[in-house]
C-alpha cells in the first residue's frame, strides 16, 4: 500500500488498485504431533481469530481492492461460497473469555513463521499480544517456511496463497485433501 502511495506522486503514472485472487490465512496445525498443542482446542483457535483486526488491517496495509475473506477460497474463484462460514469480527475481550476458559488466562508463547508482509505479520503478533497469545516472529524464506509447516514444526503459519486456476478446487485441494499442507486433516471440512 506504502509504495502504491509513493508512486501516485509519481507524472505520467497511474496506479491502478484492483483486485486479485490472492488472500493471506493463518494456518493452525491440530494435528496430534503439533509443535503447539494449545492449537488442538477450538476455543484457543476462535481466540486468534477474534484477537485480529482484519478489516483494520485490510484497510490500512493492505489498501486498494483488500477485502476480509472467511473461507480458504477467494471469492475470484469459480465455486467459492463462503456464506456459512462462521465470523469472527475483532472481539479482544471475547478472545480473552475464550482463552480463559480453555485454560490460558494468562496466555502463552508460540512461534508464527511467514515468509512476506511483514507489517502485516507483525500487526498479527500486536493483535495476539493484546490478549495474551506471545507471538515470536519466524520470519523466512518461503521454502524454508513450508518445509517447516510440513514437517510439523510450524503450528502458526502465514500463508499466502494466490489461485492458479481461478477455481476453488486449487485452493480447497490444497489445504484439505489430507495432503503435506493439509495441518488439520479433519475429515468433515474434507
């Protein structure tokens, strides 16, 4: 957003903002083997989603045609339908309830890797430390980071994913085909 900014100032240029299928997602491993096991309650899971101003950050990082997505699927693609997909407005004071009654009142560390968009990766652990969730920034090479989400050592992950196809199916296989990205390999989002 920063650089689009700058270069309007810029004669005989203009800056286009449009929107692309590509959206960013916080992807939590709850599998039996993760690297934070405080991931495996759904209650700890709600909690990060409520404790991330996502409209705020949207609008003054991101910029342009940035819109909240609630599915792993952006709306560009061909079939996806987030319409029963549950929401999570900002809500700090719901996250702590949530983190309290799942037995972390006073929080905890975990380790988030991403691998660009710093500034929005650090927003993220600003937001997490309101409510208590102490988040270290990993930040590495995108190989580096994806070999660590699929050997399990990355619970929290930034992901960035941009649809090849335009599709749904190109995200959805990714994620919950019960293959090396697919950190939660639940059978009923499959």
């Amino acid at each position: 957003r920063d650089q689009a900014e700058q270069l309007r100032d810029v004669p005989n240029l203009r800056v286009l903002a449009r929107e692309t299928p590509e959206f960013a997602q916080l992807s939590m491993n709850t599998l039996p083997t993760t690297a934070a096991p405080q991931l495996r309650d759904i209650r700890v899971r709600k909690a990060i989603m409520y404790a991330i101003d996502r409209e705020t950050m949207g609008k003054y990082l991101v910029g342009g045609g940035a819109r909240v997505v609630h599915a792993v699927c952006h709306p560009l693609e061909f079939g996806c339908d987030d319409s029963a997909v549950p929401r999570y407005p900002y809500d700090p004071r719901k996250a702590k309830q949530l983190l309290a009654e799942a037995g972390f009142a006073e929080g905890f560390d975990i380790d988030l890797y991403a691998m660009r968009d710093r500034n929005q990766t650090e927003a993220i652990i600003g937001y997490l430390g309101a409510v208590g969730i102490r988040a270290r920034l990993r930040l590495l090479q995108v190989a580096a980071v994806v070999s660590a989400k699929r050997s399990g050592k990355a619970a929290l992950v930034q992901d960035q994913w941009t649809s090849q196809t335009a599709d749904v199916s190109d995200s959805a296989s990714t994620f919950h085909e019960f293959a090396s990205d697919d950190v939660n390999r639940d059978p009923e989002i499959r």
